[in-house]
C-alpha cells in the first residue's frame, strides 16, 4: 500500500523549486493506492495462499503496516527542522516618516521645521556550525528638510557593517550547536527499532489469522468425517429396527449423535467464516470487490510431525537480548538521556560572549558649503554617500564581551534534575525491558516443547482411537457389542483428531511465538524491510 508523501525539501530562495513552492504549492491531498498483487495469487477462481505468499500480500497491503511504514517520515522531517538552526537568514525594514513640528529656537533653521525621512535597513544573519553567529547589516537613509542650516538635502547616509558574536561558554563549539541534529538522528534510529518491533507484532497477528482458518478447515474436515460416520451409524440402526433385529430404544443414541455432529459442523462453518473476513483484511482483500467474495486455499501442510529439537535456553535469551528491536530503542534511550543532560548542563552555564564589529560610513547629497561666509551650492547624489562608504576612510571598530549571570536560575536547575530523572527512569526500563524478554523467551520455549510433545501425544492417542474403532466396529459387527459402545468410540476418535489438529496448530503458533521473542522473525521468513 503505497501513499503519495508530500516533499518535505527546502529549497534556497530564488530557486526555480522555490518559486514553485510558494507560488504553486501544488496537490496536497491524500493519495491512498489499491491493494496490489492479489490477482496474482488467484487460480481457478480461488485465491491460492502459501504461507510465504500471504506474508508477502500482508507486507504489501495490510493498512496497519502501511501506517507503521509512514510513521518513520516524522522523524526525518525532524532531523531537517534540527538544522534550521544554521538557515541564514535576511531581514529588511524600509519606513517613512513626514513629520512637522513649530521651532522651538532660532537655530532650527525655519519656524515650522518639515522632514521627510526614509530609512532602509537590510541584514543578514546565519549561525556557525562552530557556534559562532555571524552578520553584516546596511542602512540606507534619505533625509529631506525645509531646515535652512542642514549642510545636505536632501542628505544621504550610507553604513555598512559586519560582526559576529562567539560564546566563550554557554553553548560554545559545535559539540552544543548540533546537538539538537545529533538528538534528532538518535531519535529517527530509535523510530527505525520501534516500527520494526511493530511489524513484528502485526506479522505475528497476520499469521496467527492463517493459522485460525487453517485450524478451522481441519476442524471442519474432522467434524465431516465424524458427522459421516454418525448418520452411517444411524442409517444402520434404522434398518435394523425395520427388520427387527434391534428394539426402537436402540435409535435415541445414534439420532443424538448425529445431531451433535451436525451442530459442531455448523459451528465449525461460521467460525471458519468468521476467520476467512479476518484474513481478507489482513491482505486488503477486502477492499477490492473483485477478488473479496473469492474462496480462499491455504497451501500450508499441517499434517507433517514438529522435529525433535533440543533449545539452549541461555544462548537463546542472548540472541534476544542481541536481536529484539525494543532492547536496541531503549538502549537508543539512554544515549538520547545522555545528550539531553548535556543540553541541561549547557543551559545552566553563565552566558559570556566575545563580540566584535566592523563599521564604515559614508554621506551625500546636494548641499551648501560656506566659504569666508558666503554658502556656495554644491551639487550632489546618492551615489555620493555610496562612494564615500566604499572608500573605507571612515571606519568605526569594535570588541567586546557580554556577560549574563543569572542569581538564581530554578528553570535551569529544574531541566538537569529532570534530565538526570530521565537518565534513571531509562536504566530502570532497560533492565526491566531485560527481565521481561528473558522471561518472554522461557516462557516461548516452554511453551514449544509443550506443544511439540502435545501434537506426538495426540497422533499416539489418534492411533489407538482409531485401532478402538475398527475393534469395535468388528465386536459390534459380531454382535458381542451394542451401538452404544461403537458410537462412543466414534465420538472418542473424532476427539482425538480435533485435538491432534488443535495441538499441530499451536505448536506452529507457539514456534511463531518464539521467533518474535527471539527477534529473528523477519529473517526467518525471509522478508527485509525497507
């Protein structure tokens, strides 16, 4: 199932992609694509599953999946916002002012003084990957005045400056400044773990719906057999009382008989219904009306007896310890704990900063010059100032540091302990997360060797079931016993194929149990996740 993921790039401004982006953002909406792959699978107007086949029809369509799958795209997006830190970026400021005011003194140079005043201001800004901030600023202003004193007007002023501020402690070196980045990687790895552990789950509760129709269908083959053997009964018995060889009290029992083996036959047919729907929707079947009402073969034998196999249980808890996804996020966590506390520790640091500045000026405009008295005009533009300010013969330099000392800073204080909080509360999960899949996987072994010796105990019980049958079929025939006996020893076989079955599916269920513990899943069946 695959979905149309909008792009999450940045483009610089200006680019062609830019422009695309913020002036045509283009289609937005939610795509969500068909099931695929399921008319390959359909023979004979049936949809024929192996177990690999089916694993392959839940990874490719299975809804669930497809959301565990998309999940991971938070994360990512995340580690691009962590290096929006380092975006340069440009600010610009253009205002004008009119303003009249009556003069207060003879010097104002008219008695109600006009301005015009346009500032510009245009700066640059961008964070150091070193921690250092860097900036160069250039102000344009125009200034006109009905002023009979000003030397200019309409008077130009240029100032071009460059600085940087570089912390000599809080949030000094790279280490600091990218840690938000390293923060976010660790987290999209530990995003990786969570969705992997969560496939797991989902494949475990694909294949157990397998295993629920498989169970069910050989259930429904037993209780056929065992509804064919008790109406043969009962079309015997019913003979004979025609021909008067038996008493009509001798017809109660086989009628009974099979009417309960006609009632477990009915039960057995809705509840396989009921899990043919649930497989359907495990490979998206039923969202596609061509292929949802198809009758479903499942190719996997069952009949084929578990291989005697001795389990190293310590050896095996190791390979979960090593294997399982869960252990290896939590691990991720304290590593997360780690920088976060490093963050804290940086944040209750004394802010002192090294800053420096270069600046240089220049003026212009048509204006008056007094000579011996006399104000000569001279002729002037803006390039005036322009050219003044490249000339670099008016120069201002500057150095300094910054210091803040917070008295008291409980927000500070309050992160680290947190921090700190965290860290312990990671440790703790991690060796409680330790104890759980070491019992998990006991657990998981015990429960194999259980069911493994179950499914040979319930093929020994099978045989004599069926030996009793065929004895009391030949007594019964011979006259030495009643119906009452061959029917129980019916009843008894039928039980003992029921179980067989029961006992042969949940050792396969069991032995998919421990694989998931053991976190080998995945390569066992051979699938690779993206």
């Amino acid at each position: 199932m695959n979905f149309a993921v909008h792009d999450a790039s940045a483009p610089w401004v200006g680019s062609p992609a830019w422009m695309r982006r913020v002036f045509s953002p283009g289609d937005t909406r939610v795509t969500i694509q068909p099931p695929v792959r399921l008319k390959d699978f359909v023979v004979d107007g049936k949809l024929v599953l192996s177990l690999k086949n089916y694993l392959d029809l839940v990874l490719a369509n299975n809804t669930d999946i497809a959301i565990q799958r998309l999940s991971i795209e938070v994360p990512k997006n995340a580690i691009q916002r962590a290096f929006s830190i380092f975006d340069p970026t440009i600010t610009s400021n253009f205002n004008a002012t009119r303003s009249s005011q009556p003069a207060i003194n003879q010097l104002q140079g008219a008695q109600v003084v006009s301005q015009l005043n346009q500032p510009l201001n245009t700066r640059f800004q961008q964070l150091l990957p070193t921690s250092t901030t860097v900036f160069t600023q250039l102000n344009w202003s125009k200034l006109s005045t009905n002023d009979q004193f000003a030397l200019y007007n309409p008077a130009y002023t240029t100032t071009w400056q460059m600085g940087f501020t570089q912390p000599l402690w809080r949030g000094r070196g790279p280490y600091i400044t990218k840690i938000g980045i390293t923060i976010a990687r660790a987290t999209r790895r530990q995003q990786d773990f969570n969705v992997r552990d969560a496939i797991m789950r989902l494949l475990v509760t694909a294949e157990q719906a397998y295993w629920d129709v498989v169970s069910a269908r050989e259930n429904l083959k037993v209780n056929l057999e065992a509804l064919k053997l008790a109406e043969a009964a009962l079309e015997r018995t019913n003979r004979e009382i025609e021909l008067g060889a038996t008493s009509e009290l001798e017809r109660f029992q086989p009628e009974q008989n099979a009417a309960t083996a006609r009632i477990n036959v009915t039960r057995t047919e809705y509840q396989l219904r009921a899990f043919e729907d649930a497989l359907r929707r495990q490979i998206g079947a039923d969202l596609d009306p061509d292929v949802r009402d198809l009758p479903i073969v499942l190719t996997e034998d069952v009949s084929k007896m578990p291989e005697p196999v001795t389990y190293d249980r310590e050896k095996l808890v190791q390979l979960a310890l090593e294997n399982r996804p869960d252990i290896k996020a939590q691990k991720l966590a304290l590593d997360i704990n780690d920088l976060q506390i490093q963050n804290a520790l940086n944040s209750i640091k004394p802010v002192f900063n090294l800053t420096g500045s270069y600046q240089t000026f220049g003026r212009g405009g048509p204006g008056f010059q007094r000579v011996g008295g006399t104000p000569i005009f001279i002729p002037g533009t803006a390039w005036d100032a322009w050219s003044m300010m490249f000339g670099f013969n008016y120069n201002t330099y500057s150095f300094g540091f910054q210091l803040q000392l917070p008295l008291r800073d409980r927000a500070g204080a309050a992160n680290l302990a947190d921090a700190v909080v965290n860290k312990r509360l990671a440790a703790l999960r991690e060796r409680s997360l330790e104890q759980q899949i070491r019992q998990e996987v006991l657990n998981a072994i015990t429960n194999v060797e259980s069911s493994r010796e179950g499914v040979r105990l319930a093929q020994i019980a099978v045989d004599y079931a069926q030996k009793r049958v065929e004895a009391d079929q030949k007594r019964y025939d011979l006259g030495v016993i009643n119906i009452f006996f061959l029917l129980s020893a019916q009843n008894d076989l039928a039980t003992a194929q029921s179980n067989l079955v029961n006992q042969t599916v949940n050792y396969r269920r069991n032995l998919l149990i421990l694989q998931q513990r053991l976190g080998t899943l995945l390569e066992d069946r051979g699938i690779v996740i993206d």
